[in-house]
C-alpha cells in the first residue's frame, strides 16, 4: 500500500478537511497518476452529503470525491502497454467493471449488468473503497484510464471526463450533425459542454435557460438561439421545433412542457437528475410520437472518442481553478450556480 493525501468528508454533511489513506500497490496492468487537476461535478456535492441514498446500496465515509480526473503518468506495472510514464492521463466516474456482461463487451461499461466500479463512493474487486480525484495520486487499471488531448490545456480538460461525455454520448446516440436543431436546456457545467460539443457537431443549437441572463455567454459558447423559459412565448413559438432536447437541469421544471417542442420522432434525453419523480402526461408523448429517455456518462471507448474529437476541434471547458482549501466555498458556490462554468481543484495547492 502506499500512502495518499487528499480532502475528504469524514461522514455525511460534514465539510471537507484533509485526509490521509492508503492505495493498492500498482498491479501488472495498472498506472499510477500524479493528479494534477480534478473537476468539481455537482453530484460530489450530491454524495458527500449522502443525498442519493435511495439510490445506493450505501455511502461510504470517509468519502474522497472527484471524477474528473487529470494527470501524469508517474509509474506503470510491468505489464501495461497503453501508458508510459509522462503521459497526460485522465480518469472519469469509474475505474472498473465486470468486463465479461454484453454490456462491458460493447464498450458500455457504464451500464454493466453486474456492476460498475465507480471511482469514488463505490467498492472495488477486493471490497474495499474506493477513493476519488481530490488527491495527490490514484491508481488505475490501464483500460480504464483515458488519453489526454496533447493540444488543450490539461486543467480545462479535465471536465471533459464527466460533464463532457454525458453531453457527448447522447448527442451523438441521437445522432447530432449539420441539419439537426438541438436544444439544450439550462446553461450550466453540463449545460455549456452541450452547446460547444453540439455546435462541434455541426448542429443548429438552441439553449432554453431560465432568464436570458448567460444568453452573451450561450453564443459565445455557439449557440445560435438562445430563449428565456420564463417567457410563455418561448414554448409556442418553439413548438414542434427540434430534433433532439438534452435537459441538463436537475430543477422540478414540467418535462410535458418541454415536449411539445419536439418535432415528429423527436427526443427528449434527460441527463440531469431531479431529486423527485416529474410526472409525464401521455398525450405529450403519443401526439407526435415523441420519445423520453436517459443517458449516463460513456463508456471507455466513447469517452476516448470524445477526447480525440475534442482536440481535433478544439473544445475544452470553461473552468475556475481554485485551491483545495477553498472546495467548501466552491461547493456552496455549485450549488448558487455562481460558476462559468466548471470548478477545476489545483492539486498543487494540497502540498501548501
Ligand atoms: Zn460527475
Ligand atoms: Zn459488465
């Protein structure tokens, strides 16, 4: 074992304060990474303060959060072939799984039938926790672990790992490209990754936020409309409009609503995550063949993907650093929406 430091909640509710743990020796096939950056995801909010229960087998305290992780390569176990040392690694929201489901088999390891290793908050082979990217170091399997784009800065990039590919992956399932209106609807740290993968894409990209407040901002990010849901007006002169909706708000917001601006066979992805169930009239559904579903993250093979595509295209996050010290801060800020658009932890700052 080899000892880490890192930040974390000792128990639930309680702030975040430093931390000291041990992690496995690197196996033949795992790498050890010096993190040097990790994304604050509203969902390390979510689970530090053991808000998803009802979802989870069971929180596990001390929990040291993060899953947009990015760093160097600082060792590699004797058998790994992917990764040398120096290399700009990352890691998203899991480090594992099954590996054998047909699932894990199609590359989508994130819906492994029998069970995904999340990265933090979660248990690995050996039953014991696991520990996230508010650290100095972490080790992981080879396969699970991602290529940093050579061209972007890596701090920007580290987002990318989580609100990155759960915006990637269902634009492209719901196959967004030049001739698709998309619409994405609130502007946040998965809002604003959305629009830039989206106009990447070569949609035509629409944001439904709640005043038109951040509207400067939408276009900058490449958005080409941008409406305030405030409005009423909004909804008629919108109505069976786009293609495709990906709502990234976890606010109690009436879904039926928002479905009448799809057009014939349009979908609706939800990939933000309301704390209670929003009810669905029928008819919204059945009147124009309209479909509802949900997307979570990606796999490894479509997270590299999105990785590739955002270097080629340049697209990286918006991002605030801020020193571990001030993770409490950050958290309270998260939750005010008072960020443009991602936190980002310097790991530097935990040696001061
Ligand atoms: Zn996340
Ligand atoms: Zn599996």
């Amino acid at each position: 074992m080899s000892k880490c430091k890192g930040y974390a909640a000792l128990e639930a509710r309680a702030p975040l304060g430093p931390y000291s743990f041990e992690r496995r020796e690197p196996r033949e096939h795992d790498i050890v990474i010096d993190i040097k950056y990790c994304g604050v995801c509203h969902s390390d909010i979510h689970q530090t303060r053991d808000e998803w229960s009802k979802y989870q087998e069971e929180s596990i305290f001390p929990m040291v959060p993060g899953h947009e992780i990015a760093g160097i390569v600082e060792a590699v176990g004797n058998k790994v072939t992917k990764y040398k040392v120096g290399d700009k690694v990352g890691v998203g929201c899991f480090v594992d799984s099954c590996r054998t489901c047909s699932e894990c088999r199609q590359g989508l390891e994130q819906y492994c039938t029998v069970a995904t290793i999340w990265t933090y908050n979660g248990r690995d082979k050996e039953g014991q926790p696991t520990y996230g990217g508010y650290s100095d170091k972490i080790v992981v399997d080879e396969n699970y672990a991602l290529r940093m784009p050579e061209n972007l800065p890596l701090d920007a990039c580290a987002p990318l790992l989580c609100a990155g590919i759960t915006l990637y992956s269902p634009l492209k399932h719901w196959n967004t490209g030049p001739g698709k209106k998309v619409a994405i609807i609130g502007l946040g740290g998965l809002g604003h990754m959305g629009v830039k993968l989206a106009h990447a894409l070569g949609a035509e990209v629409t944001v439904l936020s709640q005043s038109l407040k951040k509207q400067a901002d939408g276009k900058r990010l490449g958005a080409d409309h941008f409406y305030a849901t405030s409005d009423p007006e909004t909804f008629t002169n919108l109505a069976s409009y786009f293609d495709l909706i990906v709502n990234t708000v976890s606010a109690q917001i009436d879904w039926n609503e928002y479905l009448k601006l799809l057009k014939t066979d349009g979908t609706m992805v939800i990939v933000g995550l309301p704390e209670k169930d929003i009810p669905l009239g029928a008819f919204s559904l059945t009147a124009r063949r309209r479909s509802v579903a949900g997307s979570q993250i990606g796999g490894i093979r479509e997270t590299q993907e999105m990785l590739d595509f955002c270097a080629k295209h340049g697209v990286a996050c918006d991002i605030e650093i801020v020193p571990i010290q001030k993770i409490n801060e950050a958290y309270e800020r998260v939750l005010k929406s008072d960020v443009r658009y991602r936190f980002v932890i310097d790991m530097a700052s935990l040696g001061k």
